[in-house]
C-alpha cells in the first residue's frame, strides 16, 4: 500500500513520462471524445452496452 507522500511522486512520474511520451512520438494522436455507459435490468440479468468514440489524427507525410 501506498504512502501519500508516494501517491503524488508515482502520480507526478507518471504524468512526467506520458508528457515526454507525447512529445516524442509524433504522426498519431488518438482522443477520447465519448465514453457512454447504458445499463439495464431484467430480472436477475444485466445488460450493459458501452459506446466509446475515438477520434485519431495522422500526420500526412
């Protein structure tokens, strides 16, 4: 288990590694522009459906 003194330094190299990820590899990016969740009960089973929409970019060369 994690400290919070630990929690901010992983979460700050964390966040410190995907900034030079991103930085570095150029030619795609890729976004989340919807993430939607629908649930339904019927009796004892559930349905759940999830949408996730992307949206990616290229870099034409």
């Amino acid at each position: 288990m994690t400290t919070p003194r630990q929690n901010w330094f992983t979460r700050l190299c964390r966040n410190a590694g995907l900034a030079v990820h991103g930085a570095t590899k150029t030619g795609q990016r890729k976004q989340t522009v919807r993430h939607e969740t629908v649930e339904q009960q019927r009796g004892n089973i559930t349905l759940r459906r999830t949408t996730i929409e992307e949206v990616e970019v290229k870099d034409q060369k």
